[in-house]
C-alpha cells in the first residue's frame, strides 16, 4: 500500500539525530548507548535512506570501540501503513545487515521524526527484548 502524499512528504528530507535510546521490556529502563548527545544524521528520499549515528565521545585508542559506538546503513525503502518504514539495507557498518530489511515505526510531529524499532534481543543486553528509540529534527 502507498503512503499518502502527506505522510510521505512529512517524513522525507534530512534529518539531526537528536537523541537515541535503547528501551528494554521487562524493566522499561531506557539507555544512552551512544551517550546523551549523539552525533548523527539521517536522510530520507522518495526511495533511499541513509542514516549514520555515533557517540560524541569516541577516541580512535581502541579500533574495535570504535566499531561499537556507530551505527551506519543505508538502502532503498518504502513507507506502509503510514507509520512503518522499511529499510533493504544494501550498505551497513554491521555486514550481517547487508541484504535485510529494517522495520521501522516513524512519527512526524512539525519538525520532530521519532523512530523505533521492533522489540528484538539486543547484543548488548543478552537475553532481552528491547527496542530502539531515535528522535530527529528537520534541518
């Protein structure tokens, strides 16, 4: 199903990541896992998306920190249900990414995109559901 023109013109264009949180089920406690105040930014065309997301406080001391305090993907997407956004990942910092598609639940609000991700286990937190939480704004 095609999103409205509305819907799809609310949520296009280029976007400062503002915050981004990882909320787990069982406790409802919500993390920074890239610290809380990210640096990132998030595009998002008629049918492409890119996003990268770090941490402010990386230092290149330690490679495989580096590697996980970002997050970067991109590939073609398409709205459904006017609140749902998928993302085919052609490009990914994490190769098992590579060939999947994202699922992803998105709100416009003026110039505020939020966007959460599905409950899943997450690495970080092994044996729980949790989900991630991104808040943007339009530049």
């Amino acid at each position: 199903m095609s999103a409205p023109a509305l819907v799809r013109g609310a949520l296009l264009g280029w976007w400062k990541i503002t915050s981004f949180h990882v909320e787990l089920e069982d406790t409802g406690e919500c993390v920074d896992t890239y610290g809380v105040d990210p640096l990132g930014h998030m595009v998002i065309t008629d049918d492409r998306m890119m996003s990268i997301l770090t941490s402010r406080e990386r230092t290149d001391k330690d490679a495989a920190a580096l590697f996980e305090t970002m997050m970067a993907y991109s590939g073609s997407c398409r709205i459904e249900d006017e609140v749902r956004l998928v993302i085919k990942v052609d490009a990914a910092w994490h190769p098992a990414w590579v060939g999947s598609e994202q699922l992803r639940f998105f709100n416009v609000d003026g110039g505020t995109l939020s966007i959460t991700t599905a409950w899943q286990t997450h690495p970080k937190f092994p044996g729980r559901m949790a989900r991630g939480v991104v808040t943007a704004q339009r530049l």
